[in-house]
C-alpha cells in the first residue's frame, strides 16, 4: 500500500523548466526497517545538480517526458545513469532525444550546446495506463507543440508539458508544432476532464483546468 504522494517541482535550466519529482512512502513491513520511497520524474529538464541530489536513497522507477525539447531532455541521461532507470517517449519522438536538430538544441546554441542522448527504452501511446509506484498514469497524446507531445493525468493530477500553461498556450512555430492540433488538444481532450484537475504545466506556475476554460484568452472560442 503506498502513502503520502508527493509533488515536488525543480525549476531547471536557462528556459526554467519545470521538472516534477512525484514520490510515495512505503510504511515499514517490520520493525526496525526503514520507510521505502520511491519515484518517478517528469521532465528532468537541464542543469538538474538539485534534482539529482533530491534522488539520492531513493528507488526510482522511471523519467517520463512530456515531449523531446532540449529544455526538457537535457538532464536525461544524467538522472537515468544515476537512477538506473528506464526513460518514456511517445513513437513520434524517439529519434529527437539522439538528434539535436530535432530537438532544438542546435538552433539555440546561444543557451545550449547540441544535445543528444541515449535512445529511450519504452514508446508511449494514446490511452496507455503506466503502473508506476502503485498508481495508474493515464497517457494522453496531446499534439500541437510537437508532434509527440503526451499529458499524464493522475487521479486529479496532470502534467501537460507544454501543451497548456496557465493563462497561455505552448508556442507552434516550432519544426512539427500545428496551431489547430493544439487547440485541438486542448478543447477536445484537456477540457473534458473534470474542472478541479490540477494542471502541472512545463513552465510557470499550476492552475486547474476550470480556471483555464474560464480565463485563457487563447481558448475562448
């Protein structure tokens, strides 16, 4: 049985991306033996010295992202060497984290140096459930940034990556950004989850999808 769920977020890196640390407490299963925690990250983003320490005694299960940009891959392969943990990355993305052109890192060398790392282990897909720390994470293909953008929602919990910000949108005029696929995203996927789902965007600070649909000059139809 796994307790206190906890949301931690680093922000990392020059663009001040968001990386979500979410961990469990397992309760001891004899006396004297410790408390167990384990975890999984989203987005591990660049720069990620705080995240890496915030690992340490810690099992971690898996690095999800959101979506292959550099601001939010960067850290990739230095949190999994040091979790010794799988990475997850829908189909239509997996060969941006080996290829700096697609992944942006070569465009922006005024931030970043080319990046690339290590291929990730497992594809993500549209209504794919991930049995992660005794949860279910329910994957949402959520395109329109680039073409393989995901949400993971949890209970009352989603990470949109950059999908959805509050009071904005991700930016399109990136190579596979599409205007009417985000808003179609938006519209027809995000907003048909419960209001009071709180919303963990890859930049800046949370909001619900409620306040969203109500106040986001950019969805209004």
């Amino acid at each position: 049985m796994t307790t206190n769920l906890q949301i931690e977020t680093f922000t990392l890196g020059p663009l001040q991306t968001n990386a979500y640390f979410i961990s469990v407490t397992e309760p001891a299963s004899s006396e004297g033996e410790r408390m167990r925690e384990r975890a999984i990250v989203i987005d591990p983003g660049m720069n990620p010295k705080r995240l890496l320490e915030r690992l340490q005694g810690v099992k971690v299960e898996a690095i999800l992202l959101t979506h292959a940009h550099f601001d939010h891959m960067g850290g990739v392969d230095e949190v999994r060497k040091a979790a010794d943990c799988p990475v997850y990355i829908h189909d239509l993305e997996a060969d941006w984290l080996t290829d700096p052109r697609k992944n942006g890192s070569m465009r922006w060398q005024d931030v970043t140096p080319p990046l690339s790392t290590d291929p990730a282990e497992y594809a993500l897909a549209e209504g794919q459930s991930l049995k992660l720390l005794g949860l279910a994470f329910q994957v949402m293909h959520t395109p329109g940034h680039s073409p393989g953008s995901v949400s993971f929602l949890y209970g009352n919990h989603l990470f949109s990556g950059d999908v959805l910000f509050k009071l904005s949108v991700g930016r399109t005029d990136l190579p596979g950004g599409r205007e009417r696929d985000l808003y179609d995203s938006i519209r027809t996927k995000l907003y048909k989850l419960n209001p009071d789902v709180i919303v963990y965007p890859g930049h800046g600070g949370r909001t619900t999808i409620g306040y969203e649909m109500a106040n986001n000059p950019y969805t209004r139809a």
